[in-house]
C-alpha cells in the first residue's frame, strides 16, 4: 500500500513538472503569436480597405454606403479571425487606451502598436507595387480615393472646391476625434480586465468602424486608425498628389490618440466613483449600527431594572397589605 502511495504521488508530481514546462513554454510562445497576430490582422485590414477605396471609387464609384459597409465587413471578418490570439485591436488608439487603463502592459502594448503600423506599411507597399498605371492612369489616380487629409488634401476637394468651400483643418480633428471616440470605448467596454475580448466583439467593432468611416470618410477619407494612416501616406508621397500626404499625417494620429486618452480618462474616473460610493455606504451602515448599538441597554443594565422594578413592586404590595391590616 505504501509503496503503491509512494509511485502515486511520484506520478503526480511528474505530470504536474509537464503541464508547468508545457505552461512556459505557451508563455513564451504567447507574446509573440499576439504580436504576429497584430501586424497580420493589420496589414489584412489596411490592404482591404486600400483596395476597396482605391478600385472600388475609381472604377465602379463606389458611395458612402457601399464604403462603410465594407469597411465594417473587413474589421469585422478580420477581428473574428485574430481577436482570440492578440485581442483584436488593430489600432494604435485602441492599444494605447487599453494600456491607460491596464487592460494591456506597456511592453506589451508598445509591440503592439508597432506591428500595426508595419502591417499597415506593407500593406501600403504591396498596393503601390501592384497598382496598374500607365500614362493616362498614373499611381495619382488610384491614391487619391485612399489617403488621408484634410483641405486641399481632403478626398471631397475636388467637389466642394468649385464652391468656394473646403474641409479644413478644424473639423477634421472634430470629425476623427469622435469617430474614434466611439471605436475606443466599445474596444474598451467590450473587452475585460485583461483586454480578452467579450462575446459580440467581432461584430461591435465591425459595426463601429461602419459608423465611423460614414462619418468621416467625405472630410478625411475616414482614416480612424493611425497605423491605415500611415501605411498609405508613406507610399502615396511624390505620386503627384495634390497635397503631400505625410505633411498631414500628424492629425490622424493626435486625433485618434487624443480620442484613447478620453476614453481612458472617462473610464477612470467612473471606476473611481464608483468604487467610492460602496466604501460610503458602508460606512454609513456601520455608523447606523453603532448608533443602534448604543441605544440598546446592556443585558446587565435590563436586570438591575428589572430587579428595581420588581423590588418596588413588591415594597407597594406591603404597604397595600399593611393599610388592609389596620383597617
């Protein structure tokens, strides 16, 4: 029996030294699946929509509808495919608003936005090296429907020009401060403490992202993500453009960043009140109990009133008793 106890535990123990070395090395596999995952799920992201404005506006005209419908189907498909290895972000707002409020550590998340920014980089890269030009169809055709800007560099310029108007720098700050508002908070409200994403992520953010390329793209070119920015702006610079793209670059990453840091503030501070008003609750329940307390008499306090009270009873029983006897 003995030595049957003895080879027991020595099994156990064997398989438990397994499962931990097979636990480190997940660990250490970990961050770099994440980080792969990341600037995969990029460069997906960033190619498609490159593709889908480019072709899509300058051969079959795609409208507004179309192009939010499809920017939210590839986020969408895209999130589906790596959300349960990285988390899905994607986006340089998203991280940096997920390290604010602890959802993702800062080593972590500076790799993070890293690889998006060089996915997003191939993608740019892999788009200008397979656009088709000639000398009527220059690389300028196919990139103006992509980049990003604002004014002269704005994908609506053309248009509005002709009366007298322009999309300026003002209202394209407004513009992708708010859309990237709402994709940062529902990121952050539909993912846990750990950034693991919840149920219904996928078609949340798909479905955000939508919202803000309708909101944004006549004024910007819906940017919404600085590592799509960037992609696109380095490789569509000295292509003819009417503005160089990379001299208005800067808006799309404070804006989105500026968005992340409000979100991160709002979370903040409802975490904080929140974890304030059960600490002042209780202690009004323990003051109402301590006031409770002291009004109830001590048990030794009942029985000397009670002896009291009895010892007058019965000192009025006598004397009733003494008038009967002399009457």
């Amino acid at each position: 029996m003995t030595e049957f106890m003895a080879e027991t535990a020595e099994t156990q123990n064997v398989t438990r030294h397994e499962v931990h070395t097979l636990d480190q090395r997940r660990g250490a596999q970990s961050p770099i699946l994440r980080v792969g995952a990341e600037f995969a799920g990029s460069f997906l992201i960033c190619f498609a929509i490159y593709v889908l404005s480019s072709f899509g506006i300058a051969i079959y005209g795609l409208d507004l509808a179309a192009l939010a419908l499809g920017t939210a189907l590839i986020y969408t498909a895209v999130t589906t495919v790596f959300a349960s290895l990285s988390g899905g972000q994607f986006n340089p707002a998203v991280t940096v608003a997920a390290m604010l409020t602890g959802k993702t550590n800062v080593p972590t998340g500076v790799l993070y936005v890293i690889a998006q920014v060089l996915g997003g980089l191939g993608a740019g890269a892999v788009l200008r090296f397979v656009l088709p030009t000639s000398d009527s169809v220059t690389a300028k055709t196919w990139m103006t429907p992509v980049v990003n800007g604002f004014d002269a560099g704005s994908v609506s310029n053309s248009t509005i020009s002709q009366a007298g108007l322009s999309f300026g720098i003002t209202l394209a700050i407004i513009v992708e401060v708010v859309a990237s508002v709402i994709i940062v908070a529902c990121a952050m409200r539909l993912t846990d403490n750990d950034g693991r994403p919840t149920h219904g992520y996928a078609l949340a953010m798909g479905v955000t992202y939508g919202a803000g390329a309708a909101i944004s793209y006549p004024i910007t070119g819906a940017a919404l993500n600085p590592a799509r920015a960037t992609g696109i702006a380095v490789f569509a610079q000295n292509q003819g453009l009417t503005t160089q793209p990379l001299s208005q670059l800067w808006v799309f990453w404070v804006a989105p960043v500026l968005a992340a840091a409000i979100v991160a503030l709002a979370m903040i501070i409802a975490e904080i009140v929140t974890t304030r008003t059960p600490k002042k609750k209780a202690a009004h329940d323990e003051s109402a109990d301590a006031t409770q307390t002291d009004e109830v008499p001590a048990d030794g306090e009942i029985s000397e009133s009670s002896d009291d009270n009895g010892a007058d009873s019965e000192s009025t029983k006598s004397i009733d008793v003494t008038s009967g006897e002399e009457a």
